[in-house]
C-alpha cells in the first residue's frame, strides 16, 4: 500500500499528538485524531478499506466513532478482486 508522509496532521507541540502504528509503520497524529480524519488524509477510500484496529477487525459503521490513541496499531487493506 502506498503511504504519503508519516505525518498526518501534526500540531506544534509534542504534548498535542501522538504515535500509532499503521500496517507495521510508526506515525505521528494529533491526540484525539479520529479515524476517518486518518484514512481521508491517508488518501485512501473508506467504501473500500478494511480496518483491523489493536487486532480486531472494525466494521465499517463503526469507523465514526473510534479515535486514535497513543500506541493504537492499525492494519489498513485495500481488498483486490482477481482471478
């Protein structure tokens, strides 16, 4: 999966963001971040994400209301149809 900047919507002070993890990478965002603020920045399709959060994989209702804390660990996959 492509990744932009491992930064997404940091603030100035350290006291105001937080590191996660997503799929294996280590990334800064702002305290509180909710996760759809995080997908639209990662510039990725929420209609066609599948989100394991902390090991457990998350429905797409309940994206809206899951904010981001310290040390969460995200897997973020793109299903690809072939044959």
């Amino acid at each position: 999966m492509e990744q932009r900047d491992s930064r997404v919507e940091t603030t100035s002070t350290s006291t105001s963001s937080i590191t996660i993890h997503v799929n294996g990478r280590a990334m800064t965002v702002e305290r509180d971040c909710p996760l759809p603020r995080l997908i639209e920045n990662l510039g990725l399709d929420r209609r066609f994400l599948v989100v394991e959060y902390n090991g457990e994989a998350r429905r797409r209702e309940d994206f809206d209301t899951l904010v981001l804390k310290e040390g969460d660990r995200l897997e973020l996959v793109r299903p690809v149809a072939g044959g």
